[in-house]
C-alpha cells in the first residue's frame, strides 16, 4: 500500500448501517486505506456479498447483522468485535432512516422508529464501542467517533419536523460529547450531509415531499455515497491533534 492507501492500517472500524448508501461507501473506503472492518446492518445477504467484495480487494471485514435499535444486540457485537477483530477504534455511526409526513397525520409508528433508530440506536452502538474507542486512545493516541446527521439539524423542512429533530439531536449530542471524551483523545465529529443519493429517500411515502426530492432532483447534482466516505476516510486520518467536529456537505448548487 501507499501511504495514502495505507491511512487506516491497523485500525478497527465499525460502520452500523453498512449495506448500502453512505455506510457501505464508507465501509468500502475504509478498508481500502488498511482498516478491518466490522460491517453492522440488518441485511445479512447484503452485507456478506459487501464483505466477500472487501475481502476480495484485500481488505478484512467483519459481518454482524444487528438491529441498532436492539441495545443487547449491540453489545453482543461489540464483543463479537473484539474477539475477532480487537477492540475498535473508529465508530462510523451512521444508521438511520427517513420517514417524512405532515405533523398533522400523527404518522406516530413512524415517529418511533426514527426516534428508535435514529436517537436510541445511535445511543446504543456508543454505549457498546466507547469503551473501545477509549481503551483503544490510551494505547494508541488517538481513536475517533463519527456520527452521521443531516443538514436537516439546522434547516427548517415542510414534512420532515420529526427526522429534523432526531438529527438535531445528533449534532448537539456531538458536540457535547466532546467534552467527555476529548480529555481521553476520542475524537467526535457530527458529519452533515444534504442530499445525497441512497435508499433512504426510498423510505419516504408522503406524496408532498416525493414531490418535493423529485423537485430538487430535477434542480440540483446530488451528492454520491463516495463523496461522504471520502470526507470520513480524511477526518479520520488526520493528526491525532485535529478533530473536525462539525462538518456540513452539500451539492455545490444546493442552499
């Protein structure tokens, strides 16, 4: 490898939300900069064909098909990680779903499972890694916690208030963790992307906002799952001293 292939050597990533989008993107990038790779997502058929691709570029990859929502499941794979892998060092936490409705439709099973994924789940997969990723920071300088929110945490969105506020949550929940685990050089970074094309406009029914991201598809270049994997695999391979802990992506025309 060369030293910028090699960027990641002797790391042990987790990606939660690994078998499609922005996750297996990621994935993908930080195994071919020399990471071992924990791939977490419910799909077990598509996260072994994701590994079996790794594995055949040469990288290592972990399958583990866990609900984050599920907190036992997580801790379970976090153990799984260790034994198999060794302790983590750098936590992708990027599962999440989208499920966008008027207010007013009291869409309230779906309301949860964007609090249970998005909140909760992201919540579990850090009470599962951080004592890896603090562990791994005293033995070797330097670990990193990278959470994935939305440029939603700040815009005001027709149809998307509950999603909004769960990645709100995300970004403030970032900074503030900074002051735990920033002493113990854990780095936290709140990456924001806008639009960008994965499945997760796929989990959209709402006829108003299909029509609204059929618009903006028509209007706007959307970002790529590689352009966000590309921005993890940088922030988290620069200087131990450096921790970008907010960043905002957008396509170029979008405002």
């Amino acid at each position: 490898m060369t030293n910028i292939q090699a960027r990641h050597q002797n790391r042990v990533a987790v990606v939660t939300g690994a078998s499609s989008g922005i996750g297996e993107a990621t994935a993908r990038r930080l195994a071919a900069s020399g990471a071992a790779v924990a791939l977490v997502a419910r799909r077990t058929d598509r996260l072994e064909i994701l590994a079996k691709e790794i594995e055949r570029d040469g990288g290592t990859a972990l399958v583990l098909a866990a609900d984050v929502a599920d907190a036992e499941a997580m801790r379970a794979a976090a153990a799984e990680v260790e034994a198999k892998l060794g302790r983590a060092d750098l936590l992708f936490n990027n599962a999440g779903v989208m499920l966008a409705a008027p207010i007013d439709e009291l869409a309230t099973d779906d309301w949860q499972r964007m609090i249970d994924v998005n909140m909760t789940g992201l919540m579990n997969a850090i009470g599962a890694f951080v004592p890896h990723l603090v562990a791994s920071a005293a033995e070797k300088g330097v670990a990193d916690l990278v959470n994935t929110s939305s440029i939603g945490a700040h815009g005001i969105f027709p149809s998307f208030a509950v999603y909004a506020a769960s990645k709100a949550y995300v970004t403030h929940l970032s900074k503030n963790l900074r002051a735990d685990l920033g002493p113990k050089h854990v780095r936290v970074a709140a990456i924001e992307p806008g639009l960008v094309e994965t499945e997760l406009q796929g989990h959209v029914t709402d006829t108003g906002a299909l029509e609204w991201l059929d618009g903006m598809r028509e209007t706007l270049t959307w970002l790529k799952p590689d352009d966000i994997a590309e921005t993890v695999a940088f922030l988290t391979s620069l200087p131990a001293r450096v921790n970008l802990q907010q960043v905002t992506i957008v396509p170029t025309t979008q405002v």
